[in-house]
C-alpha cells in the first residue's frame, strides 16, 4: 500500500490536493474516481458540457480536459523521478494549455474516454514502480518533490475538481 507523503516531500502548494486524498488504499480510490468521474460526465451531453458557472470560467469540457492534462503531465513526473532521473522538469501553465486546446470541439464521450485511457496508464505506471523508489526525490516546477508526494497530488487534483463540478456545475 502506497504511504501517504510527509509535508517535507513536496511544495506547501500542494497540500491543497494532498490532503484530499484519504487515508486507506490509495489505488481504490484512484478507482473510485474513476468511477465517479465517469458517472458524472456520463450525465452531461455535448450542450451541457460547454457550460461556464461564470463568465471567464472553464466549460465542463475543459475541466475534464484539465484533469487529464494534468494526470499526464504529474505522472511523467512521477516516472522521471522514481527512476532515478535527476533533471530538473520544468512546470507547466494550465491556462496556456486551456488557451491552446480545443476541447470545447471534442464530445464528452471522447473526453472522457482520454480521461479513462490516462488513468489506466496511472494504473500501470504505479504497477512498475518499486517500493523503494516512492521516496525518491526529483525537482519539477523548482521545487523539491517525491515521486510518493506525485502520486497523491495525481488524485488530490482530481478530487479537488470533482468537488467544483458538482458544487459549481451540476
């Protein structure tokens, strides 16, 4: 079972997504929100995904987009540093990333079947990773972070948007 971080693993930003995540088995409820994010966009048509809660916002097809961005983009991390690659990764600006896609064009059921794709890849990413490895350090977006500390922020993001669509767009 995968430990949860200690705050010396990782930048304060990102306790905002750790401490989302539960304790327990981190990869049920990896599986968990698989689920609930499946069953909550299985609800939403192409209509309904491209809306806004306020003017500015992202669509609910940008959210779902953002979540599986980000995925990708934390568990390449999550792979450099726990083999044991010391370069520094650079960060990324989701807002450039949301200005450069078109996601409001591609229908739900293919945003979430990349969503489901990316997290099946999380899956197997975590199966090849040795238990010695979770504590290795790497630095990503200049800051000092485990490839441990990588895998929680992977689900605490997802979970922290889980929260705003159902308390902003539902």
């Amino acid at each position: 079972m995968l430990k949860r971080p200690e705050k010396e693993e990782y930048a304060p930003y990102y306790e905002t997504y750790i401490s989302k995540v539960p304790d327990g088995d981190y990869e049920s409820f990896l599986q968990s929100q698989l689920e609930e994010i499946t069953a909550l966009y299985s609800k939403f048509d192409d209509k309904k995904g491209l809306h806004r809660y306020a003017p500015g916002k992202w669509s609910l097809k940008e959210v779902l987009g953002h979540i599986t961005d980000t995925e990708r983009v934390m568990s390449y991390r999550m792979l450099r540093i726990a083999r044991g690659d010391t370069t520094k990764l650079p960060g990324f600006d989701q807002d450039v990333f949301i200005a450069n896609t078109s996601f409001d064009e591609v229908s739900i059921e293919d945003l979430l079947h990349d969503f489901q794709a990316v997290r099946q890849s999380t899956f197997t990413l975590l199966k090849t990773i040795a238990d010695s490895a979770w504590s290795r350090a790497g630095n990503a977006s200049t800051y000092d972070i485990t490839a441990r500390a990588l895998a929680y922020v992977i689900a605490g993001h997802a979970q922290h948007h889980i929260s705003v669509v159902q308390e902003r767009y539902v």
